[in-house]
C-alpha cells in the first residue's frame, strides 16, 4: 500500500463502541486506509459481521492496547479518554477531496443520491451516510474517490468538517437545545460555509423537472442539490439525470414495508413538523383511501416546543396516533408526554392516545381496513410498529 492509496498506513485504532452502525463504518475505513483496528463494545451486534479479521472485546469496560489511539462514540462517552466521533470524521474528510451534506432535511437523501450516481458513472466514492443505501450496500462504503458524508449540526460537529464541496439543503431551527434560534442557526451555517471553497444552497436551486424513482417535491429539490454538486465535481447533468433518476432511495425515507389485504405500509424517519408535513403529504398524494399517521415523539425538549406543530403536521391524515416520548439522552420535561402532541391534532382527525409501540401496533390494526394508508413516522423505533402492522395484516 502507498500513503496515497492508504493515508492511515502504520497508524492503530481503537474503537470504543465500534458495534454501531457509525462506528464500524469509520472502523472499516481506517482498515481499508491501512491502520491496525481492534475495538470494544458492550454486546455483538448485526454491524459487528462487517468486521471479519478485526480481533473485538465485548462486554465488561474498553481497554486500548498500549499505543492505540482511541475513539470513543457518543453513546460510550465517559468510559474511555479519547478522540470523539466526529474529530475521527473530520481527519477522514481531511484527508480525501470530499463532499460534506448538511442541514435540517434531506441530507441522508441527497447524499445517497451523490454518492449512488457517481458510483454508478464509475468514479469510486466513497460514503458515509446516516441511513441504509439498499443500492450502495449499506450506511458506508471504501473507495478512491470523492469521499460523500452526512454532516451533523445537532451537536455542532458539522464545524469540525472542512470539506471542497458543501450541500445545505436547508435551514430550520430542528435541535432546540443545541441552538437558541433560528438566527443563531443560520449564523451557525454561514460560519461554516464561509471556510468551504464551493457552497450549494438548495432552496437557491430549481427542482427537477425529470421523472425520479423516488415520490414527492422534497426529493426532487433533493436531486437539485445532488445536481449542483455533481456539476462541482465534474459531471453533467445529462450523465447525472439517468443515474438519478434510477436512485430508489434510502431505508427509513417513505419505505414501503408492506402491501398486503388491501393495506399499504410505510414507515419514515420524519421526526420534526416539516418532515412529517411533506412525508404526509406525498402518502396523501399516493392514495384515495384514508390515511393513518403513527408518529412516536422523539426528545422531550423538541416536544415541548414544538408539540403544537407537530400535532398540526399529523392533521394531515385521517386518523393519528401518538406513542409516548422517547428521550434519547435527553432528560423527562415534567408533562411532556406525546399527549401534548395529540391534545393538537386539529378536530376531525380521529385520535388514538397509545403509550408503548405494542399499544399502537394493536391500535392501527383495530383501525385499519382495505384501501388505507399507514405511515409510521419519528427517529425512534416506529419501524417495528410498521413490521407489528404488517405482520398483522391479512393475506
């Protein structure tokens, strides 16, 4: 290997939670960069398989070798000293001509598409996104080229990323114990922005007009900014537009679960006003039967602030149902439940108060008939009410 082809020769990490799905790709790239890699985690999990050959401990507490440079996830910050996730990301994106997508919504989706075109027209990228590409194979991939990533601003990280080429797809106040508002988010961006060479602003840009594989406006403003983008890179629009128009999408993004009795299901990781408008409003363009949104609240401080909104989005369907609040590693608000949420679906939408996601799977299936509709919405776990559902559902 030369130090072109593997610019972490000689180098030996330690991942301190490299069972998840963020940290065996970075696990994986540092390999495939020519480091020495062993790392630790609290159980075996499905992201552990694409680690054949790395020496793993798990269970019991982290404990680097002598003259190993640690990295420790978020989730396992406190039980070892070392780099955090994102300072690893940002040597990443440092050492390869890279693409860094940020913003409120779709950035795992115009990432893909970025990265799933330029495969396509043989440049050899490499990615690491923050969803399941079916047609790239996963969350992350190794190759010579473009390195694509999906940058965070949640907890400020995106700053760390000094990228050629950055993707806004837009701006809206998303993380409300990050940022105070929404100016002090755009200073944020623009801060960032002003250090990256080429900047792309979506909402600056024109939808497609070309028929895409995957359903609804937000995406085509999507391939807008993948478009723009690619043209940074090189590419034309008229080598793009074929590849991008085949791009089927990304897990978790208006995935169709199932089609069985009659039944549609869908299940997204729309999590926040905006997202589950849009989300919904593609299902309601999708469909003339009635249309059943399952939403589980995600982080009590964005539910306490934005509860009103968020009830207002999922009066779009027909019927709501609301589970109670998963808090992440946010801390309970007193009264903040995923009631608040449901107390604002607007009347005429019929209402459905389900605490556990076992409660709403048995909800939805009480409520549902042939020629509906199910979305299954929220950063959470939603999905398996989307399988409990289908599972179900009658031949």
């Amino acid at each position: 290997m030369s130090r072109v082809t593997a610019p972490l020769l000689g180098r030996r990490f330690y991942f301190v939670g490299i069972g998840g799905a963020g940290l065996s790709a970075y696990a994986n790239f540092a390999r495939a960069w020519g480091a020495e890699v062993r790392g630790w985690d609290k159980q075996e999990t499905i992201f552990m398989e694409t680690l054949s050959g790395v020496e793993l401990d798990v269970g019991g507490e982290p404990a680097a070798p002598p003259g190993f440079e640690v990295v420790v996830s978020s989730a396992h910050l406190g039980r070892a000293e070392g780099r955090s996730r994102a300072e690893f990301l940002a040597e990443l994106v440092a050492l390869r001509r890279s693409i860094v997508v940020g913003g409120a919504h779709g950035k795992t989706t115009t990432a893909a598409m970025i990265a799933y075109v330029l495969r396509e027209l043989g440049q050899d990228p490499a990615w690491i996104i923050g969803g399941v590409v079916p047609q790239l194979g996963g969350n992350a991939g190794v190759g010579e080229g473009w390195l694509v990533v999906e940058g965070d601003e949640s907890d400020r990280s995106i700053a760390l990323l000094h990228p050629e080429i950055a993707v806004i797809t837009n701006i809206e106040l998303d993380h409300h114990a990050t940022f105070a508002s929404v100016a002090e988010l755009e200073t944020f961006f623009d801060e960032w922005a002003a250090g990256v060479p080429n900047v792309i602003r979506a909402w600056e840009l024109e939808p497609v007009t070309f028929e895409l594989a995957v359903p609804g406006e937000h995406n085509r403003m999507n391939a807008a900014a993948a478009h723009g983008a690619l043209e940074l890179v090189g590419i034309s629009r008229a080598d793009a537009e074929p590849p991008l128009a085949l791009f089927a999408g990304v897990g978790r993004r208006f995935e169709l679960v199932a089609e069985r009795g009659g039944v549609r299901v869908f299940d997204d990781y729309a999590h926040n006003p905006t997202e589950i408008e849009v989300t919904l409003r593609t299902a309601r363009n999708r469909t003339e039967g009635r249309l059943t949104a399952v939403y589980q609240p995600h982080v009590y401080e964005r539910t306490r602030q934005l509860f009103q909104e968020l009830g207002n989005a999922l009066g779009i369907a027909d019927a709501a149902i609301v589970t109670d609040v998963i808090g992440g590693r946010d801390v309970p608000r007193a009264g903040v439940t995923g009631k608040l949420v449901l107390d604002s679906v607007p009347p005429g939408v019929r209402r459905g108060w389900a605490p556990t996601l076992d409660d709403a799977a048995r909800l939805t299936l009480a409520w549902t008939r042939p020629g509906d509709v199910v979305v299954t919405l929220g950063v959470g776990e939603p999905w398996k009410i989307a399988h409990a559902v289908a599972a179900g559902l009658p031949e």
